[in-house]
C-alpha cells in the first residue's frame, strides 16, 4: 500500500525526522488559509498522488503570494496529473499539500528497500539528490552508496555516519544527517514499511537536514497490526477495480489485454497468463480468487472481470485442492443468471469434485466452452476472443 507524501512526512516527523512545515489542503480556500497559517514568503503548493516525477510533470508550483497560492491549488486540484509513472491514464489531484519553502544549499538522496534477494534492508544514498536513483545508477553507478542492515542488531550509529561522511558533509552537518538516517531506519522498521525514498534530502544554509519529499510503500499483510498506517489508504489512486477487489478480498490487477482471467492460485494465475500469451492473446487482468472460494465470491470475481469494458472472453482456470469444483461450477451458474455476460466464457476445472462440478455446468443449460487442460483452455480463449470459437 502506498502513501501520500504528507502522510509519509507525518510517519516520518513521528519518529523524529525534519520535515518543512506544512498542510494539506482539499480546496483553494485551504490553500490559503494554509499558507497563512504558516507564515514566511514563499510556498510550494504540491499535488498530492500516490507517483513520484510529479515536479517535471507541473505537479509542483512554487508561490510567492497568496493569489499564486489559489492559483496554484485551482490548477491542480480535480486535474488528472500525468508523470512517467503514472501511465497515459494519469491520477486524480484530490489535495494539495501547502509547505513552506526554505532555501537549501545541497540535494541528497535516502532511500531504504526491503531487499527480497538478500532478505536484508538495505540503504542507499547519493550524492545527487533530486534525481530519480534509476537515472542515478544508469549515469553514474559510482555515486550510489550502500549499506546492508543486519537484521539481528539493526541499523548502527557508526553506519550512519560513514554514510554522512561519504555524502560530503561537514561534521555539524553529519550530526544531523546521521539522526535523520537512524530515525527514518526506525520508521522504515516499526511501520513494516518496504519502500521509503527521501529524495531530496537537502541540507540548508544553517546545517540542518530536512526530508523534502518522502515516499513510503507498506506491506498490505502487515496493515492488520498498523492502524495508524491502514488509515491512510486512498483508494482514488487506485484502479477502481482493484479497490473494489481489495474490498472482497480479492486479488485482483487490471492489465491491458483482452481475454478475463478468474484463476486460484497467484502461481497458477501467472501460468495461466503465460499460457494466454503463448496461444496468442492478451490477459486482461490477474485475479487470484484464493483458496476457499465460494459462489458468492465467484460471483463478485466475475462482476469484476465484466466490468472491464476491454474483455472479449473470460477463461476461468480452477485447479480444486481446498477449493471444490461443484462450488466453483456454481458460482459461475450464479453469476450468469444475475450478470448479464455477453462474452464468451471459457471453463476448465481440475481436482476436487471435478466430475460434480462439470455436471453442475452440464446441467445448467449455459453456452459455454469448456476445456480439460490449461493449454487447450488457453486456446480456446484466444480463439473465443478472435470470434473464430463460439460456444455449444
């Protein structure tokens, strides 16, 4: 799950990391009482969506009035910004988040991933701050520094400082610097974080270190233990498919194909895909139902993949173990006589209660096309797809 950057900041500055002052706002009046409120002469009026490259995307304005404040909040808000990140589709601006601006004298980078291969944290740092770390490496790999935490003793005061040191900065600097880097580990750790990039980490002309920006990405499995953390979610800045999935349980991604997949199994959802693909076509979407699913949750899975106005056939790729054929055959009947599906559907059932199911199917009166292994699933689905299949 994703943050907002006034979120993160709010994480953040809770663990004792600097940040600018700042509000959030959901309307240009706010946006000016915010800026009031703070006080000094300038402000960055940023828009606030769960993607990074928002400045280079006109995401980020920089006030030096009040009018500019309002301008700059009418702008942005209800506007769908458009970054790199993003995709073409863009994400909806539903708050802006008012900071004041000081003036800074350095840019760095702090970024800290769960790393999955070593199954450690790890660190990483660079000079040139404000710069994206793909472009970092890409450019000049030798400016990236790294640390990997030991898990049984965690992040040490004196990693920290041969970071500090290495970016550059003068003792009184570093002191600041290591307590950001000590605190953000912190944060990083008690919140089952598995992403967090400071970037930029500027230093200002009194050697103080601020968080500028900050993105965090959690652990969904651990959001049942950090409240404060769930609270946060914004389901806006998801595929409304994918919200509405997380709602039932489902996992659920939306891709850009055209053939509907309703499998259990997240491993058999990736070889199913894989199948689609080398048969030719295009999946629509991955969508693990788990390993209980009954016709209600069948049914909301269906309801789901339909309404993807891009779907041109469903392949439903059951292999029962603790799942049960009849159940699955009758969430599809379910869905069928209260969904109106106008596309062709595409059966495959394995395992257990397998002959029950796939009478449940016979008996049900459905035009459907049914399949005894992946490989011929997957054809027919490509064809059914091309209108060179229809069903009996």
């Amino acid at each position: 799950m994703d943050v907002h950057e006034y979120q993160a900041k709010e994480l953040l500055g809770s663990f004792g990391v600097p940040v600018p002052k700042g509000a959030v706002a959901f309307s240009p009046d706010q946006a000016v009482y915010a800026a009031t409120e703070l006080g000094g002469w300038s402000w960055a009026v940023k828009a606030q969506i769960h993607a990074g490259a928002r400045g280079k995307a006109g995401g980020i304005k920089i006030c030096k009035t009040y009018h500019e404040v309002r301008e700059a909040a009418q702008e942005l808000l209800g506007k769908r910004l458009v970054t790199h990140q993003t995709g073409p589709e863009g994400k909806p601006v539903q708050r802006v988040y008012i900071e004041a601006a000081e003036p800074f004298e350095k840019e760095l980078y702090l970024g800290y991933v769960l790393d999955r291969k070593a199954e450690r944290i790890r660190v990483i740092a660079s000079q040139e701050g404000g710069m994206e770390i793909e472009e970092i490496a890409k450019n000049n790999p030798d400016a990236i520094l790294q640390v990997i935490v030991e898990p049984a003793v965690g992040l040490q005061a004196f990693q920290a400082r041969e970071l500090a040191f290495q970016l550059g900065l003068s003792i009184k600097q570093a002191q600041s610097c290591v307590s950001t880097i000590m605190n953000a580990y912190r944060a990083f750790r008690d919140c089952d974080a598995q992403m967090l990039e400071i970037n930029p980490l500027v230093v200002t002309k009194d050697d103080r270190v601020l968080a500028l920006d900050a993105k965090m990405s959690f652990d969904d499995n651990a959001l049942f233990r950090r409240h404060n953390v769930a609270d946060m979610y914004d389901p806006s800045q998801q595929d409304p498919r994918e919200a509405q999935a997380a709602e039932h349980n489902l996992n659920y991604i939306g891709l850009d194909g055209d053939i509907g997949c309703i499998v259990n199994g997240a491993g058999l959802a990736m070889a199913t895909m894989d199948m689609i693909k080398h048969a030719g076509g295009e999946p629509a979407n991955f969508l693990d139902v788990g390993g209980g699913a009954s016709p209600d949750r069948i049914e909301t899975a269906m309801k789901l993949v339909v309404s993807d106005a891009n779907v041109k056939a469903i392949l439903v790729n059951i292999f029962a173990g603790i799942n049960r054929c009849d159940w699955v055959a009758k969430g599809v009947v379910q869905a069928c006589g209260n969904l109106d599906i106008k596309v062709p559907l595409v059966v495959r059932l394995a395992g257990t209660n397998v002959e029950e199911g796939r009478k449940i199917l016979e008996d049900s009166g459905l035009k459907l096309i049914t399949a005894d292994t992946l490989a011929e699933a997957a054809e027919k689905a490509v064809q059914a797809c091309q209108g060179k299949l229809q069903a009996a």
